[in-house]
C-alpha cells in the first residue's frame, strides 16, 4: 500500500468517526436532558437509569441518522432555500426516528410485557396518540439546530464554520 492511500484512508476514518460522535453527542444531550426532565416530572429520581438508556438510544439513533444520510434522505430538495431544506430535512429524519422508536416500544411491549409495564416509560403506551405526536414535534424541533449546522456546513465549507466557531474574531 502507498502512504498516499494510507494517508486517505485515516483521513477518511478520522472524518466519519467524528462525524459519528458529533451526531452521537448532539443527541445523548437531548436525550439526557429530556431523561432528566422525565425524572423531575414524574417525581422518579433514579436519574441513572434514566441516563442509561438515553445513551443506548442516542447510539441507535445516530446509526439510523447516519443510514438516513447513506440513503441520501431529502437529497431531492437539495435545490431548495436553505430553510427549506433544513425544515425538511428535520421533518424527514424525525419521522425516520419516530418510526424506529415506536417499532421499539411495539416490540418491547410484545416481547418483554412485564418490562414494558415496569420501566421508565410506564406509564406511557406506545400507542398513545398524544405522546406519539408530543416526542415527534420534540424529535423535529431538535433536529433543526442539527441539521441547520450541518446544512450551513455544507455551504460555507467545514474549515470555514470551524474558524468562525472556535478561533477568536476580530472587529
């Protein structure tokens, strides 16, 4: 092997596992931050295992982020403004999300009844319309900054949004 494809090969590996991360870490915060939020609502202290599971489901998630983007999820509104674009592209990966996590809560409720009736989520049934349409307003209204970042990544060139957010600015 040539050190020019190696060189490639590491700067490959190195861009799409930081990519993984950053989608990973976007998500166990809001994920931590909702499980917190649950934990003070429902008066359920047991904040690690709430935590728990946000992380489990912040690595689920970004693999289906990460297959959405593979798929080229919205990629035909790539013309669009880019609010557009963003909102739709918000919109898209939340039902993908949402999708995913009740066919999780389907199963989990089929195959483990006694857990699903013992767990964090209780109290909630998968089939409840009202949370349904609750976590995926949240899911959508999450995904914008995400997605609003990335797409205005894409634009201005990751070296440019780096500088622009982490070097000091002069006036």
């Amino acid at each position: 092997m040539q050190s020019g494809q190696g060189h490639g090969f590491k700067a490959v590996a190195l861009g799409k596992t930081s990519h993984f991360l950053i989608i990973f870490v976007y998500l166990w915060l809001l994920l931590s931050v909702y499980a917190l939020h649950n934990s003070i609502v429902l008066s359920d202290w047991h904040l690690l295992g709430h935590l728990a599971p946000a992380v489990l489901k912040a690595l689920i998630f970004t693999k289906f982020i990460l297959i959405g983007e593979h798929l080229k999820l919205g990629k035909r509104f790539e013309h669009a403004p880019l609010v557009s674009l963003i909102l739709i592209k918000a919109a898209l990966f939340s039902i993908l999300l949402i999708g995913f996590d009740f066919l999780e809560a389907l199963l989990v409720h089929a195959y483990w009844p006694e857990a699903a009736s013992s767990g964090p989520a209780a109290s909630v049934e998968p089939t409840d319309v009202r949370t349904i349409l609750a976590f995926s307003f949240m899911a959508f209204v999450a995904l914008i900054p995400f997605f609003g970042m990335t797409e205005l990544s894409k634009v201005m060139g990751s070296e440019q949004m780096r500088e622009l957010f982490f070097s000091g600015r002069s006036r």
